[in-house]
C-alpha cells in the first residue's frame, strides 16, 4: 500500500481525497489517501498533494501548527516526495510571488519586512514551502473574471492506463487563481496554457511540471472528473 496525503489545514482538501481514491480505484492501484495535519502524519506520505483555498491562511496554519511548516519544506525540497500544489497550492510551491498591481517580485526567503522597514508586497511569501522554481502571480484574473472553466488538452500533462483518447479535454475550473508569472529553470515544463482574457496575443502557464513536482493554477478536484488525479497517481507515485 502506498499512502498519499492531501494537507488538510484549509481549504478544498476533502473534495481531493475523494478524488485520489477514485483515481486509485480506477488504475487498480493499492493507495490509502489520509489527510495531513502534522509532521507525524506528513512523515507516513509517499505524495502530497496541496489543495486549493487561500494560500495565506494556509501558510499562517502551517505556521502555527509545531513544526509543520519546516516538515512540509523539507518533504518537498530536501527528501524530494512527490508534490501537487492545486491553486492556493501551486502559490505555496512556488519560488517567489509577483504582485502585477504594484510589479514587484518577492523571491521566498524575503523577511517581511524591507531594509526600510517596509511590508514586502506580498507577506505569503515569508512561508512559501517552495520546490517549484516558478514565480507566480496571485489572483491573476482580478474580479470580473474570479471563477471561469477552460478547455485543456489532457494529453499535455502525460498518459495512464485509463485514459486512451489523445484529443482528450479537461474542462479545468478556476477560481481566483494565480498564473505561472516566470520560470526560472529550464527543467520546469509548461502543461497548460491559457489565453490571457485582458490580452488575447498573450498565453499564461496554467500548468506545469518539475521533476517530481506539479502544479496547477485550476481545481482539478471540483468536478466528477478524476482523470489528472488518475495521470499523477501514474507519473509520480
Ligand atoms: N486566491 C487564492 C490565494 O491567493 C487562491 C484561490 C484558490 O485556491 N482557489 O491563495
């Protein structure tokens, strides 16, 4: 038996377990999915996976909860576990947070104060977990467009047993999400783009993967479809 875990300290976390053990059931693979809010719990994964919800309550949980934040780095960056971060998710992965109203980069590891005594732009950046050298941008598509569903080719994030059609699509629902701002390592691999609704010319990275990381700016978990839960339980675990 393989256990996978889905941090359980805020968030759509509930809706991803259920999605894991679907996905499992499907591929005839023998995992127990648990939910994880301690290191102890955290020590018994094989894979996590970081669900959506607000990064910032999230990391403040993560933060206040006994060696959680530390034990959540050292999973993802030092023992190298697999990890999928979903919206909120993919921003706690990530390497540093671009804020587009005021076009300022805070990579992580940043006090929250400046030299200047200054609030950096984003204090969420102080307890990024990191792993995914990307640089993300929060709440990307503003009001007008808080919550849509796009279309993406399910073949670009790779192939499980169960899924056999290559023109196959995933209608992706986003909610207040972050985009891929920048990569920063040539290893990250673009999965998914997006058009930019404010700039039809331009395309956002929606998707990507690094090694055994993978993040995603969508909530793969809010539909009946299993299928990328099926595609990560077959690529990295
Ligand atoms: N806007 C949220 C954040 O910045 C993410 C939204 C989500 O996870 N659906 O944390």
């Amino acid at each position: 038996t393989q256990t996978v875990g889905v941090l359980a300290l805020q968030g759509a976390f509930a809706e991803h377990c259920r999605h894991l053990e679907k996905a499992a059931a499907k591929l005839h693979k023998d995992v127990e999915v648990i939910e994880v809010r301690t290191p102890t719990e955290l020590e018994k994964c094989e894979g996590l996976v970081i669900p959506g919800g607000e990064s910032t309550a999230i990391s403040l949980v993560a933060q206040r909860s006994a060696g959680m934040l530390d034990a959540l780095r050292k999973f993802v960056t030092v023992d190298k576990k697999p990890t999928w971060g979903t919206c909120a998710g993919l921003i706690l992965i990530s390497s540093g947070i671009y804020d587009h109203k005021t076009e300022k980069q805070t990579l992580a590891g940043t006090p929250e104060i400046d030299a200047h005594g200054n609030k950096v732009a984003d204090q969420t950046v102080s307890a990024l977990f990191g792993g995914l050298d990307v640089v993300v941008s929060r709440n990307y598509f503003g009001r007008q467009l808080g919550s849509f569903i796009a279309p993406l080719k399910l073949s670009n994030f790779g192939v499980s047993s169960t899924i056999t059609d290559k023109e196959a699509v995933f209608d992706a629902v986003f909610i207040r999400a972050p985009v891929v701002f920048k990569t920063l390592n040539d290893d990250v691999k673009v999965l998914a783009e997006v058009e930019d609704p404010s700039d039809p010319t331009k395309k956002l990275i929606v998707a990507v993967e690094q090694g055994h990381m993978m993040g995603t700016s969508f909530h793969p978990e809010l539909s009946d479809d299993t299928r990328i839960h099926e595609i990560w339980l077959s690529k990295f675990l």
